[in-house]
C-alpha cells in the first residue's frame, strides 16, 4: 500500500510531494497530462510563496531564474507604490513562467523519492477505515492510505467524492495566448498603454523571442471553455478593443478563461483531501492562484505526513480544513471585488476612484497589499499571546537565519531566555538558543510551517502547546 497517491502535477501536488517526502512518506502523483503544459498560465510568486520556499531551502533555483519586480499596482491594477518596511524579508514579485516553477518543483520532489506516473488519469475512488483504492483510466488499480485530489478546477477526485462546489458561474471571459505581433516594439507598448488607461484586461508583452503574451476581453462567454479560440476570434477582440488586431500571428497557444468564483464545502473527507485549485477557482487577478495551491500544500504536508508517522495529535488533520478554507473564502472575496474594480462601467469606475484615494492612505494599502501576497494570514490556533497564528517572518539569529532552521519541516522553539526545554519532543521539535530583537517573546514555539504556535515564558503552557501540535511526548 502506497501512503500518498496525489492527483496531479501542478504546483500544489508537486510541492505537496516535496513536503511530503521531506518526512519519509511513499508518494506517487499521478497526472492526466503525458507532457507538462508548453504554456506559461502563471507568472509570478508572491512573498509568502517565497517565505516557503525559503522555509526549506529551495528558493536559489527559484531566484536564479526570475527578475524581481516591485510589488505596486497589483490590487485590480490601482497604480499605487507599495507600502515601505512590510513585514517580509521578500518585498517584491518573482517573475517567473509557470513552466519554470513547475519544472523546479518537480526536480525538487523527484530528488526526494516522489514518483510521479504522467499520461494516467485517476477513474474511481473508493475509500475504507483503512485506506483508498484508485483505479486509473488504464485499468492499473492502486491503494493508499490517503490520496489528495490536485488535480485542478475540474477535479475528477472532488466529483468523484461529490464534494460542493457552490459559488458563481462566469460572467465575463478573457483570451489568452502567445503571438508573433507585426507591429513594433514602440507601437505595441504605445497601443498597449492607450487601452490600458480604460480597459486593464487589456496587455502585450514581449517575451524576449520575437513573441508576445498577449490578454484581451473577449467578447461573451464560451459554452466550453476547454475549446481554446481560434486566431480569428483573437484578432477580431483585439480590434473591437485596441482598434487594431497589432499584425497577429503564428501563435504558439491559444487559451479563454472566466471569472467563476467557486470553493469546496468540504477539504476533506475521510482519507481524501483536497488542495489548490481542486479546492478552489477565482479569477486570476492579483495573480494569487498558484501561490494559494503552494500555501495550501505547505499546510497540509507535514498535518498528513504527522498522521501516517502515527504521533499526530487528536484532530491535527482537520485543521487543514479549519484554517486553509477561510483563506481560500477571503481569497475569493478579494478577486471578486478585483473584477468589479475592472469593470468600464461608469459605477464601478467611480468605486475604483475612491479606492485609489483611499489608498493614499498607508494603512489602506498595507491591507490590502498584505492581502495579495499572504503575509497577513493569521490562523485562529487559541492563545492569548497576540504572537500566536502569525508566520514569523525571516530574522537574523546568532548564528545564521531563522529560516535555515526550518529546512528540515520539523518545529522549532526559539528559547530567547535560555529557560524553556523540549525534552520528549526533541525528535520533532528543534530548540535554539538565540536572542534578536525582532521577537518580542522570552520564547515561541513555531509548527513546521513557520506559523507561530505558542509563545511566552512558561514550561507547563509550553508543553500544553507541544502535546497539542506535536502529539504526546516520546516515550
């Protein structure tokens, strides 16, 4: 028996593989796709994303091959600066093509024991006390302890559990896709910038290769939006908005999307779980769908990899749900009032507006900012501290950086007055030593996702919180 089958290879399945097997779990992911997609649906991580990949030492790749970009302009494209001193030693957007991202988790999960089966959709599920039996479209039947469904907006595993899936349907579409463009550099930023003013739905980017991304409204909604639209149907929206189609041409992939707004009732039932965007749909502005998926993986790796390791704490599994699907809810909220925000009618214009004044103010564009890249996330874990739910962002220590001690997944307590002992959790819980200026608490007990799970100064509260996100003590 397998103890982890995860459908599919998308960002969430293959970090959720990585995390996974950093505690030793048997993983296999099975993908419906025999090649990754050639084209690029996202093209930036946010900072908590790269907090994570920090988090466990993985974020050199990831530099090596992005640009940085300032965080500015991303609530519904308002051209405001972000604000100053935000709490994270990453301020800043990673540009970097899905395809890149994808590549580098795969790697990353391989390297650690991950197998991953492509060309092989999931067909049924049945599940027990004891486990999951799957069987693929090829026939192959397989059995796991648990099984994951990432395997995207259609998720075969969440209509196959008959998990909800409420919200709104799309109202609005969009094309996408990657051209060759006859027109010039110069008169395809200048058109670009002209639209733009009025419609933000509106873009051309050159891609460095003679070709361009390009993004226009399109001019209803498809009845199936897994038909890609052809070359004609581009180039008659981009004259009906740009008043010139820019000589498009030779396209590499073509592609629509909508602005459905959906989240799962359930994250889990039984032994199968589900993550990304399985879990959840938006629209993509402000560009936090594949780094929603990442976080939910960073939640729920070391919750499922406890729980097979058998040291799990009563209920530790069922906090994936309790603390990712109110995320997941704000998320939704956020980009829908994004696409309104988007709108060229004359009200939600005049509610744009106001917005931007409102953002003048400092605090207003922190809000909303630390919205966007999740660095103000806060689980409700109990505890009076004012500490306690918050990640801790990255810190100097003596003897090097808080997050070089959590590339392993395992808890850690920060023992600033040297007083505090984790004996009978030392197998999943790293104590330091260290003082810095930066955490206003004689100690914290930080869970393996770096959020903060118990803070102050007392032994017997300090192992209360180590029973209850650790399990009972080692015998």
């Amino acid at each position: 028996m397998i103890d982890v089958i995860i459908a599919g290879a998308g960002p969430t399945g293959l970090m959720l593989a990585r995390e996974l097997r950093l505690h030793g779990i048997e993983v296999l992911i099975v993908e419906r796709d025999a090649e990754p997609p050639p084209y690029v649906r996202a093209l930036g991580l946010h900072a908590r994303s790269l907090e994570i990949l920090d988090q466990r030492g993985m974020l050199g790749p990831f530099l090596a091959h992005g640009e940085k970009h300032p965080l500015g302009g991303f609530f519904a494209g308002i051209a405001k600066p972000a604000p100053a001193n935000l709490d994270t030693a990453h301020g800043y957007v990673l540009g970097i093509p899905q395809t890149i991202t994808d590549r580098l988790l795969a790697e990353s999960a391989i390297d650690r024991g991950a197998q991953v089966w492509r060309g092989h959709a999931l067909a049924s599920l049945e599940q027990d006390e004891q486990g999951v039996a799957v069987v693929l479209a090829d026939g192959r039947e397989l059995r796991a302890r648990y099984l994951v469904g990432c395997d995207g907006g259609r998720s075969t595993v969440r209509k196959l559990l008959g998990v909800g899936f409420p919200g709104e349907p799309s109202r609005v579409e969009t094309l996408l896709g990657e051209m060759e463009l006859g027109e010039t550099v110069e008169t395809v930023m200048a058109v670009t910038a002209r639209v733009r003013e009025t419609e933000k739905r509106f873009g051309a980017m050159p891609l460095g290769d003679g070709a361009y991304r390009v993004i226009v409204p399109a001019a209803g909604v498809a009845g199936d939006r897994s038909v890609p639209p052809t070359l004609a149907e581009f180039t008659e929206q981009l004259r009906a908005t740009a008043g010139t189609d820019l000589g498009a041409r030779s396209p590499r992939w073509l592609s629509r999307f909508g602005d459905a707004t959906r989240q799962a009732e359930h994250y889990q039932v039984g032994r199968v779980l589900l993550a990304g965007d399985a879990a959840h749909i938006h629209p993509p502005v402000g560009g936090q769908g594949l780094n929603l998926g990442i976080q939910d993986a960073f939640n729920l790796g070391w919750k499922l990899a406890a729980e097979i390791n058998g040291w799990a704490p009563a209920g530790l599994l069922e906090t994936y749900h309790a603390e990712r699907h109110p995320v997941a809810a704000d998320v939704l909220d956020n980009t829908r009032a994004q696409m309104q925000l988007l709108s060229t009618d004359p009200g939600p214009q005049a509610v744009r507006r106001l917005l931007a004044e409102l953002m003048d103010i400092d605090e207003v564009n922190r809000h909303l900012t630390e919205k966007l890249i999740a660095i103000g996330i806060r689980y409700e874990l109990g505890g009076g501290h004012e500490l306690v739910g918050k990640r801790l962002r990255d810190i100097a220590l003596g003897s090097g950086r808080l997050y070089e001690c959590l590339h392993h997944g395992r808890g850690m307590l920060l023992d600033q007055a040297g007083t505090l002992s984790v004996s009978g959790w030392t197998g999943r819980v790293d104590r330091f030593v260290e003082t810095s200026m930066e955490v206003d608490a004689p100690g914290v007990l930080l869970r393996p996702d770096g959020h903060i799970a118990w803070a102050g100064e007392d032994q017997h509260d300090l192992e209360q919180a180590l029973r209850k996100w650790f399990g009972d003590a080692e015998v």
